[in-house]
C-alpha cells in the first residue's frame, strides 16, 4: 500500500511552496537595493522581508493540512503585519506612518501580531484537541480505543472484560452490516450504563473493555446485562480488580476469566440452540 507520509514527497512539496512564494522577497528586496532607497536598518530590513516569506509559506502548508477559521485569520493578520514591518523599515514610509501616528503603529505592528499569535495558538490547540479526540475514539462504536488507558486518571477499579457471543455467526449468516449495528448497539449500552461510574473501550472486533470505580461494580453489571437482554445481545465476560495503572495485569486476568466462562458456555451450547 502506498504511504500517505512520504518524506520525500512532504520535502518536494515543501520546496516547491519555497519556490511558489520566492518572489516575495524579489518584489521587496531588489527595487530597494537597485533604487537605493534608504531603510533604517538593511539588516532588519532583509529579516522582516524573510519573516513574511516564511508566513506566505507556512499559511499555504497549513491551508492543506489545517481546516481552521480561526488559524487563517491568525495568520491573516500575520501576514499583514509582516508587510508592515517590512515596508516602514523604508525610512520615507517609516517617517509618514509610524512618526506621525504612533498609537497606530503600535497597534499594527505590536497588538496585530500578539493577535495573530493568539489566534494560530487557540486555533491549534482546538485543532490538536480534535484530533486528539478522534485518534483516541473508535470510529465506529464512538468507544475509547486501547491507547486512552494510559490517560485514565488513578485509582480503584473493576475492569471488564467482553465479547459478544455467536458474533462470527451474525457476520456469516446475516452480514457484516447486521454485525456493525450490534456492535454499535452494544456499545452505546456500555457507555450509558458507565455514565459517571466508568469508561468504555472497544480493544477488539467484538472485543470491550469496561473500567468501573470499585463501588459501582456490580451494579453495573447487573444494569448492563438487563440492558443487553432486553435487546437479545448475548456475551460472556471476565473481571478483576485494577489497582492505579496496572491495566495490563488486570486485563489479561479478565481475559483468562472470559476464556473460562466462555469455555462453560460452549459446553452447555448443544443443550441450547436457540439462536
């Protein structure tokens, strides 16, 4: 399968916005320099001339890889603001604007950029929260996945651990369709009977995870299977105990439980085929 991160694809394309945008410095750095036309420092001249070049080219990357209002218009205002550091280093244009309103000065060359930082940090951090959420959802069931146990907060726990029952069965007979739906059916219980009580996981194809706060345990349980019966859902399950972090512990002893109770029901299911 091709890769959608191909370093040196991200290079070239990288090198070609560099190239895409080189006119910028072109369009402010050689009319000055065959003109002469006196700035006040070259120095500080050329560097705001490279820091909006670098804004023009960091707005193009983001505009693919980041749908964000509020980043655009940060970096809207970046980029505005770097124009006019760059042009009022002309000492004409510095004497006409800057000199004679300096409260507007200020305004666009200090609160203009603190704006523009703002708005690109409040945008990011809405945009990395997003993706933060989704890489750490089950895109189908809306459970957490395996990866956000390292976030769960410590404590004391009973851990849960499911599978569905006859669930190969529904894929064969019935579809892959009908799977899903019991799949999102089952896992919409989970998560109401956790509530405020526990977290959800989907760590498997029909494979669930519940971390309940030791007080609540057994009435979760028992609020979770009335729940599952009433919409003809059949699992077996195994639990123990889970101490702060040691989720890894505490799962492979809920797995060793589910492989037994599991056990004990394939060996009663001759006597019961009522599917």
């Amino acid at each position: 399968m091709r890769t959608l991160f191909n370093d040196n694809q991200i290079y070239l394309d990288l090198t070609r916005r560099a190239i895409r945008f080189s006119f910028i410095p072109v369009l402010f750095i050689a009319p000055v320099m065959a003109l002469s036309i006196p700035v006040e420092s070259i120095y500080d001249y050329l560097l705001e001339v490279t820091r909006l070049y670098c804004v023009l080219i960091m707005a193009s990357v983001t505009e693919n890889l980041v749908n964000s209002k509020v980043i655009r218009i940060g970096i809207i205002l970046a980029i505005i603001n770097g124009v006019y550091d760059a042009i009022t280093e002309i000492l004409y244009i510095e004497q006409v604007i800057s000199h004679r309103f300096p409260f507007a000065d200020a305004l666009i060359d200090e609160a203009l950029l603190i704006a523009a930082y703002g708005c690109i940090i409040f945008g990011l951090f809405r945009h990395l929260s997003k993706v933060n959420k989704l890489s750490l959802t089950d895109n189908l069931t809306k459970c957490y996945t395996r990866t956000a146990l390292k976030l769960l907060p410590r404590g004391s726990y009973q851990l849960f651990y499911f599978d569905l029952d006859k669930f190969k069965l529904i894929n064969d007979t019935k579809g892959h369709n009908v799977g899903d739906k019991v799949l999102i059916i089952f896992a919409r219980r989970l998560m109401r009977c956790c509530d405020n009580i526990g977290y959800a996981f989907r760590v498997g194809g029909d494979e669930f995870i519940a971390i309940i706060d030791t007080e609540n345990a057994q009435d979760f349980i028992e609020i979770f299977t009335k729940a599952c019966e009433v919409e003809g859902i059949e699992f077996s399950y195994g639990t123990a105990a889970c101490e702060s972090i040691h989720y890894d512990k505490a799962i492979a002893e809920a797995d060793e439980n589910l492989y037994e109770m599991k056990q004990f029901k394939s060996s009663n299911y001759p006597f019961n085929l009522n599917l």
